[in-house]
C-alpha cells in the first residue's frame, strides 16, 4: 500500500514527474502516465472509488477549462496546422487543439498524483519524515503542525461566533460593504484568540523541549527501505519509459518543439 511508504520518498515520486510533465506538450506522454496514475491509484490503495471521483471532478472541470481556453487563444507557435473550424471569428487549427488536449491531460496528471499523495499521506509522519531524512530545522517542521493542527479550531470558534451573531439579532450581510463589515467583525476575534493560542503553544513547546536542537531524539523514528526506493523507482522508471516510447513512435514534444 503506498500509505507505507515514507512521505518524503513519496513526495519527490510525485513532484519530479508532476515537474517533468510540465515540460511536455504532446498527447501521448501525458496520457499514458495518466492512466499509470489510475491503475497505482486502483491497484496500490484503499482510496474509495467514489470519494476520489467526488474530489477528481473539480480538476476534471478545471482541465476542461483550461483545454477550452487554450483551444480558443493558442499563440502562432502552436496554432499551427490545418484550420478545422472557426467559432467567433477565430481560427481553430489541429495545432490549438492539440495544445489544448496536452493541457488538460496534464492538469489531469497533477490533480491524480495530487489526490494520490494527499489521500494516503499522514500530516504527522510527513512533517517527522520532512525532519529526519530531508533534515528541514525542527522549528519548522514543529510550526508547520502546530499552524496545520489550528485550523479545525479555527473553523469551529468561526461556527460559534456565527451562531452568537444570529443569538443577538445580526443577520448575514448583503452588498460588498457588508460583506466586509462581516469579515471584520469574524476577523478581529479569530486573529485575537490565534495570536493566544500560539503563545501559549510556543510556551509549552519550550517547556517541553522543544527548543530547535537538530540532534533531539525521536519517538516515532522514520526509515527509508527497500519497498521505498522500489516505489520510488517505479514512478520514475515508467515516466522515463513513457518519454522514451513518445520519442520513438515521434509524438514526444518539449515547449512545443518537435523530438
């Protein structure tokens, strides 16, 4: 299961390739690895199939946007090729299509690996793995999950200020103006109880031990092994291949420039 693996192992797997992909402007290379995406996703986690279809739709909706866009106002460089319409007085060429289907197969691919490293990523054990092997200070690793760990407090104390508005008789704005005094009035007393919360976290942080020190000991200590470097590798080894197989069918394109 690619829970197991240690997130900092995981996250390098998913940002090289997401980095890679960027580069690609062809429609082979990004669909190909789409559909590894999806067979790691079935086969290698417990993700729900409908809870990842609920959370892909916004990227699929985001792609297709951005596929439209593209589409419709491609530059010169890659709105080449035969003109297969015009819509609004504007040219679509086979070259703006194809732009535009490489784009949305590559927000596709970022969304998948997204959701993928997300949804079977521990919050905790990425911020231990971030510390013990990437060697980031203990100060910010230790923020960072305090910060992370403040955000459903934060969304409950919202709720109950919300609730004593409506107690006391104000209604939900209307109008821009409104709406701002709204934001004010939800602002002052979230950003007053954050800013005590975080003192008296930094306060028992110290008292703890928690001074920065990089040589501290670790409970729960995190370690790279062979199933880590094995995941690793399979994530890199079918993007190369998926890139050796474009360049030698002749569909491999790289800012637009044929390979």
């Amino acid at each position: 299961m690619i829970s197991s693996i240690n997130p900092s192992i995981k996250a390098f797997a998913v940002l090289i390739p997401g980095v890679l992909l960027g580069l690609t402007y062809d429609v082979l290379t990004p669909l190909l690895y789409f559909m590894f995406i999806l067979a790691v996703t079935c086969t290698m986690t417990d993700i729900p199939i409908l809870r990842w279809l609920k959370l892909f739709t916004p990227f699929l909706i985001l792609a297709l946007s951005f596929a439209w866009m593209t589409v419709l106002y491609a530059n010169q460089t890659f709105s080449t090729g035969e003109v297969v319409f015009t819509l609004w007085n504007l040219a679509i060429t086979t070259g703006s299509i194809e732009t535009g289907i490489s784009l949305a197969l590559r927000s596709l691919c970022f969304g998948a690996l997204s959701l993928m490293f997300i949804l079977t990523t521990d919050s905790t054990k990425l911020m231990l793995s971030f510390m013990q092997q990437c060697k980031l200070p203990p100060k910010i690793t230790y923020g960072i999950l305090a910060g992370y760990r403040f955000l459903p407090v934060f969304q409950h104390e919202l709720q109950i200020l919300r609730q004593a508005h409506r107690i006391r008789g104000v209604s939900r704005a209307r109008g821009i103006k409104g709406r701002v005094n709204q934001f004010r009035r939800y602002a002052i007393p979230l950003l007053a109880n954050g800013i005590r919360k975080a003192e008296r976290v930094s306060i028992a942080m110290e008292s703890k031990g928690f001074t920065g020190d990089p040589d501290r000991t670790h409970y729960h200590k995190l370690t790279v092994g062979k199933r880590d470097w094995l995941f690793f590798a399979l994530m890199i080894g079918t993007l190369i291949t998926v890139f050796v197989l474009s360049y030698y069918l002749g569909y491999l394109k790289i800012f637009g420039k044929q390979f």
